[in-house]
C-alpha cells in the first residue's frame, strides 16, 4: 500500500485495485474533505482533483478508464460538453442539457443531474419550515445555476422570471428557457451569481428586485472562505429569510456520493450507503 500525499494534512493510501473519482473543481478543501471521509470508510476509492481544465472528450475517456468510479463535473462548458461522450443521462439531465456526475458502470459511462435535486431541496426544506408560500420568483444571474433554478421552480408551479446585470444576456437566456418578464414584487429571489461577495450598490438592479421580496436564495457561498456575505447581511437587516446556497450544496452532494458509493464492489464486497452514512462520514448537518 502507498501513502501518497493529498494535501499538508490529508494521507490518501492507494493499492492497485484503487478506483478514483476525478473532479474538475481543482479544489483542496474538497480534496481533504473527500479523502478524510473515504478512508474513514474504509472504502477501496480516492477523490482527484484537476487544477486545470480538460477537453470534455479526453475527460470521458478518463473516466471510462478502468481506473475510474467517475467524476463530479464542475463548469458549465464541461457539463455540457461531455454529454455526447455518455452512454446514458438521467431525465432531469436530458431537461436540463447538463450533468454534474458522471459513474464508471463497468465501462459504461451514466450521467446525472444532482444541482437540481440541492436546489429543490433547499426550497423545500424552506417551505417547511416557513409560514411563507413563494407563488413569484425571480432569478439574477443568467450563469448554469438559472437553468436549474428556472426548471425547478416552475415544475413546483412557481411563476419565475430573470434578470441580471447583462440584458442581451439575461433575454438570451429567458428565450432558451421559454420564461417571460414578470412584474414585481416577487416573492423568491434567486442569486445565480458572485455578486454577494461585494457591496450589493455594484450589482445592477439587484436591489429593485428585492424590494419587497420574502425570501432570498444566495448560490454563492462567499461565507465558507471566511468573508462577509452583503446579501446575507441586507436580508438580515431588512427582515428577509436567507437560504444560503450550502443547504443546495449539501443535499446535492449527499445526492452526488449516493450515485458513486452506492453498489461499489470493492474486493468482493458490495457496498449499499444510505443518506445516514454520507451524513456520518462527512459530518454534514442540514
């Protein structure tokens, strides 16, 4: 067995019969986080991450290597891009024209769509635990988060428009996913965007959307690397419930390992994970 170091903190240990996920996020943190809950398994797998990016064919071909389980998809380029090179993508997928997981079935390459079922989730769980009903949403941003924003909202019956700081942009967009402009206020915004990393003044019409809104959804996540989140502290100070983008983060990759563990045969061994057991190995609380 080789001990190959992952990062200054993290051991990953291969053999030959290792398998690895490839992700393209080029992340350390996420390498940690994988690996630590990985060998906390005892599970024969090790997470690799690209720094750089890579031709959505040579990535396919990787992971339809004997090396692989597959890969966690990051970009929207590459998302759409290796499609044509899977043997299979799930409905949500097929709607969406993305995919965000990619497993290795024995050669076979299949493709999910596990953005869609975070952000659902994070809205549901909301809705459970709010006195508010979004009957009108808005979406800023027209980035690869709005496709999986706009298809949810409006399968849950939610009328749901766009807007953001590019207009040519933002109506391209809006064509593509068959919305049309809606008169505020609105009762759900969604931020597909950085823009809370920064004083919200710099983000265009940002705050005529949110005059009178209910709730905000910030996919951006400027919180996890220790900085101030404006539009956290703008509903905070104006009396608007805040979903932040980790309750989407973390359902869809509970979501996302479930596809990859689930089945895994690892020296005979058949692995079946449970939401529980991705909740206890990478210690996630929702």
């Amino acid at each position: 067995m080789i001990d190959q170091k992952n990062t200054k903190d993290t051991l990953v240990s291969l053999n030959t019969r290792t398998l690895f996920i490839f992700s393209t996020s080029g992340s350390l943190s996420s390498l940690e986080k994988h690996n630590t809950a990985l060998q906390h398994m005892g599970i024969n797998l090790a997470y690799f991450s690209f720094a750089h990016s890579i031709v959505p064919e040579t990535y396919a071909n990787l992971l339809r290597s004997p090396i692989s389980r597959g890969g966690a998809v990051t970009g929207q380029g590459l998302k759409i891009g290796v499609i044509p090179f899977l043997d299979w993508i799930d409905d949500t997928s097929k709607t969406i024209g993305v995919v965000n997981t990619v497993v290795n079935h024995n050669g076979e390459l299949h493709g999910y769509d596990t953005d869609a079922f975070g952000f659902q989730s994070a809205i549901q769980n909301y809705l459970a635990k709010s006195n508010n009903q979004i009957k009108k949403a808005i979406i800023y941003g027209n980035g690869g988060v709005s496709g999986v924003a706009s298809y949810i909202l409006q399968s849950m019956g939610i009328a749901t428009t766009m807007t953001g700081r590019n207009p040519e942009r933002v109506k391209a967009k809006m064509r593509e996913l068959h919305l049309t402009p809606l008169d505020g206020p609105f009762d759900l915004v969604v931020n597909a965007t950085p823009v809370s990393s920064d004083k919200l003044e710099n983000a265009t019409g940002l705050l005529d959307v949110l005059q009178g809104s209910k709730v905000v959804f910030d996919h951006n996540m400027p919180e996890k690397d220790g900085n101030p989140n404006y539009l956290k502290l703008f509903c905070d100070s104006n009396g608007i419930d805040f979903i932040p983008g980790n309750d989407m983060y973390i359902a869809q990759m509970i979501k996302q390992w479930t596809l990859f563990l689930d089945g895994f045969t690892d020296e005979g061994h058949t692995w079946h994970i449970t939401e529980a057991d991705i909740k206890k190995y990478w210690r996630l609380k929702l």
